[in-house]
C-alpha cells in the first residue's frame, strides 16, 4: 500500500483479506470515488463556500458533498470538498495549519523597523475576537501564528505568507496590526494557499471539474477525472493508523468498539487519547477511533477494547456481517 500512514506499522496479528468485498482503496472506480473521494478545488472569489458546494453538486449529480473550513466570499484558494460518505472525514484537516497570502494597505507608511518588531508580537498565541460578520459566536479566543512573513511590500501595500491555526481571522490580524502601527490596515485580498497537507499545486478548477465529468458521462473516459477526485484516505495521512481483519469491519460500521483481537497492525507510538484512522487491509478507511490504550498495552493483551469509535466512514454492508447481535433470552 502506498498510503504513507499505512507503512511502517507494528504487525501484532496475520489474516488474509477476502477480494470479494470492499476494493482497494486506489482501485475505485468513479462511482466509488463519487462517494469516497476529495476534490481538492480552488475557490475563486466571489461566491460563498456554500454556493461553490452548491455548484459542484450539481456539476457532480451528488446528493451530498461537504468542504473543510468556510472561506468568505472574497477569499480564493484552497477548499477541500469530501463527496458523499467522505464528508465525515473532512473534520481531520482542521487538526492542521492553513497557509494564506494577504494583501493588505496600511494607513501610514511605517518604518521597516518598526514594521519588523511588530510583526514579531503577532507569532505565536495570540487573543482574537470573531469579526462582526462571523458566522461564529463573538468571544475573545486565542489563535496560534506560527509564520509570518513579508513577502513583499510596495510602499502602504504589504502582502503577507501567515501560517496559522484553523480558525484564525486574517483581516482581523491585518486590523490589529494596524491598530499597533497607529493610523490602522485594512486587508484588501487574501488566498489561501495550504489545508493541513494539501498546497495550491494540487488543487483543480470547477471548469476542469465540470469537463472531466462530462468526458467520462459522454465519452466512458474516466482518466480525467480519477485524476481530480483523490481517495479521502490521503486526508488523513497525518494521524495515526489502524488496520483490522475484514470480520472485524462491518461491526465497526454498525456502532460497535474496535476489541484487539480484530486488529492486525497499528502505529508505533499511539497513546490513550489519540485520534486515529481505522482501514481495512486494502486501505480503505473505516472509521475515526480514539484509542483507550497505547500501542505497547495493545501489543501485550489479548482481550479487551483497545478504540472507541468516533466516526464511521464507511457505509454498513460495505464487508460480510461476522458478528451477533445481542438477542432476547429464550422464554
């Protein structure tokens, strides 16, 4: 498996996979893809989130498509689309940074100095309160800027590279700088460039979406577009890793908590608390756990749950039913 979260596991158990069920997860077809895919689009300014979603449902024919992190409608850029059971797993990518380019005008022309010292007060924690128009409550919280850098300014025209927690307000970063400067800044255009992973050299266009479904509905030819819908397992290459026997996969669809006897591999250093990614042995994802055990007390029990699950991914029936319901006592 080339999945990077799949290699380098510890093995506590052997099993064989049955090829009857499931698929592997870079062998899907695009029907599959439609419903366990990530388009990774570029944004353009103008529309809401909302309506980009809008407009790829309607491009894609697909009931339900979901994006990881709004962007105003202004702002271009990086904006992951999950297609139909891949929506549940688009919460990963907000554990990540985001990356934007800021463009904004400052209201005095400072001195690089000056500009420098200040802009070194704003890497790091820092308090921010919601702009009015947010779609978020308005209380103060902290955010964390771990880059910030001048990329170029041209007189009262300073455009910025700020790497940063999710959920961080970049006009209002712009605003606050201002605010220290004197006269104030008012961002004027902001891209986003990076979600967690995933940078602006991967991302596609609705138009490149739009003509790569039609070439594969008119024409049969679907290389178009496995190249833009991307497995949703690449959204989760960083979190930790667990994969299971095929018996164990459909009790995890139904609810149930991951035991260790149904696990055969798992990452080296997971702790209690850790959020991680269930896959069958062909690599596709499963579920979201938390793990109840570090990898060391799993690797030395026998008997026992070792995840809670938090999110089920993929659709029941997906794997052979292996196991029994609890039934009603014989009268």
């Amino acid at each position: 498996m080339s999945l990077p979260q799949l290699q380098n596991l510890l093995e506590v158990d052997q099993d064989i996979t049955n090829d009857a069920y499931g698929v592997y997860y870079d062998q899907r077809s695009v029907k599959d893809l439609l419903n366990y895919g990530l388009i990774l689009l570029d944004k353009p300014p103008g529309p809401t989130s909302h309506e980009t979603v809008a407009w790829a449902k309607r491009i894609l024919k697909l009931p339900k498509i979901g994006h990881s992190g709004t962007l105003d409608p202004q702002v271009s850029g990086v904006l992951p689309l999950g297609l139909g059971e891949a929506t549940k797993a688009l919460g990963v990518l907000l554990m990540g940074p985001k990356e934007y380019y800021g463009l904004g005008r400052l209201h005095s022309l400072p001195n690089k100095e000056k500009l420098d010292a200040i802009l070194k007060l704003f890497i790091g924690e820092i308090y921010q309160k919601p702009p009015q128009r947010s779609a978020v409550l308005r209380q103060t919280r902290t955010r964390t800027i771990y880059e910030l850098d001048v990329v170029e300014q041209k007189e009262r025209l300073l455009l910025l590279r700020v790497l940063c927690e999710a959920g961080t307000y970049i006009r209002k970063l712009y605003y606050d700088i201002g605010e220290l400067l004197g006269p104030g800044a008012t961002m004027i255009e902001l891209r986003r460039s990076r979600v967690h992973q995933f940078h602006e050299s991967e991302l596609v266009t609705l138009h490149e979406v739009a003509e790569a479904f039609a070439t594969w509905e008119e024409k049969n030819d679907d290389s178009k577009l496995k190249k833009i819908i991307i497995p949703i397992e690449r959204a989760l290459s960083e979190i930790k890793s667990v994969i299971i026997r095929d018996s164990a996969v459909d009790a995890l669809c139904h609810g149930a908590q991951l035991a260790i006897p149904g696990i055969l591999q798992l990452s080296h250093n997971i702790t209690k608390g850790d959020l991680v990614g269930v896959y069958t042995q062909k690599g596709e994802v499963v579920a979201l756990a938390e793990a109840l055990l570090t990898t060391e007390q799993i690797k030395d029990a026998t008997k026992g749950y070792a995840f809670q699950t938090r999110r089920i991914i993929m659709a029941p029936n997906t794997y052979p039913k292996n196991w029994r319901s609890k039934s009603k006592p014989s009268e």
